[in-house]
C-alpha cells in the first residue's frame, strides 16, 4: 500500500513540474510553484521525513511564491514608486 501511495504522489510531482515549466505567465507558475511544493511536501511526509515536509510546505508552498507574486506585481506596475 505504501509503494502505491508513494507512486501516485511521485506522479503527482511530475504532473506539477510539468504544468510549471509549461506556463507563460509568471503568475500562474508561481500559483503551479505553490502547488508543486504541496506536493513535494506531501511526498517528503510519505517517505517519512516530516521535518523535511515541513519546511517545504512553509517554504515551497507560501514564501517563495509569495515573493515571485509580489516580485511579477511591482514589475507589472511599472517599477519603483517614488
């Protein structure tokens, strides 16, 4: 059951990987980024490294999409506001 569960997980990532790099517009891949680091938490807590998973949900799924979210809006916007 284990193997099955890691199996689809891993399909799972690469389905997410491959919408990531797939995506024209920065802002959707940093939605698909944020999605792709659930995923890879969820795998990392599936091969028994919580502590891993952890991080990579606080880190892969919220800060640095928010940052590249936050990075595509100040550009859009026409640079620095002064």
């Amino acid at each position: 059951m284990a193997d099955v569960l890691i199996a689809v997980v891993l399909l799972l990532v690469a389905a997410a990987a491959t919408v990531a790099v797939l995506q024209r517009d920065p802002a959707r891949q940093a939605v698909v980024l944020s999605v792709l680091g659930l995923a890879l938490a969820a795998l990392f807590t599936v091969l028994q490294a919580p502590d891993v998973g952890l991080a990579q949900l606080a880190v892969g799924s919220a800060v640095t999409p928010l940052m590249i979210l936050l990075t595509v809006r100040k550009i859009r916007r026409g640079g620095r506001r002064e």
